[in-house]
C-alpha cells in the first residue's frame, strides 16, 4: 500500500520477512539517499513504535547528545520533539 504524499514526505506499508527484515520503498530511498551498505539508526519506545533516522539527521545528533549526557538542544522546536512531541510541536501518541 502507497500513497501520494507531498513533496518531502512518504508513507508507505511494508511486510516483515521471516528474517524480520523489511523492504524499504525506492521512493523512500530516494528521498533519503539510502543505498545498500547505508548505516540508518533504528528507534523503537514500546508506546509510540519504531523509527528509522539517518545517523546524518540533525535529529540524531541531538538525540545522541541528550542520551550521553552531552548536550541540552536550545532549539525549542527540538526540546518538544525530544518530549514525544512531533516537528510541528503537537504531542505524538
């Protein structure tokens, strides 16, 4: 199942193998510039699912930071989205 999305956004279903792998969709490689040998960063938190992020992302970088201690993010938009909140600062269930 694929649905246009617009530009700069993709949602896609995959199916887990009996491997557990997944598929990741060419259009979501694109976008990502996500070719084999690619390092991604899977996120799982039993309440709210599992994500795949780029190690290149700002995102993780701040994640990183936080997890080791390091760093505090300034940018308030960050902060709510390190709270469970999404980008745009609305609360992700």
């Amino acid at each position: 199942m694929e649905r246009k999305e617009p530009d700069g956004r993709y949602i896609s279903m995959v199916k887990v193998g009996e491997k557990g792998q997944i598929v990741i969709p060419k259009a979501a490689r694109a976008m990502f510039d996500i070719k084999p040998g690619s390092m991604l960063v899977l996120l799982a938190d039993s309440s709210r699912g599992i994500a795949l992020i780029s190690p290149d992302q700002p995102v993780f970088s701040a994640m990183m930071n936080i997890a080791t201690g390091a760093d505090q993010p300034e940018d308030p938009e960050m902060m709510s989205f390190m709270k469970g909140g999404a980008p745009d600062g609305n609360i992700v269930d």
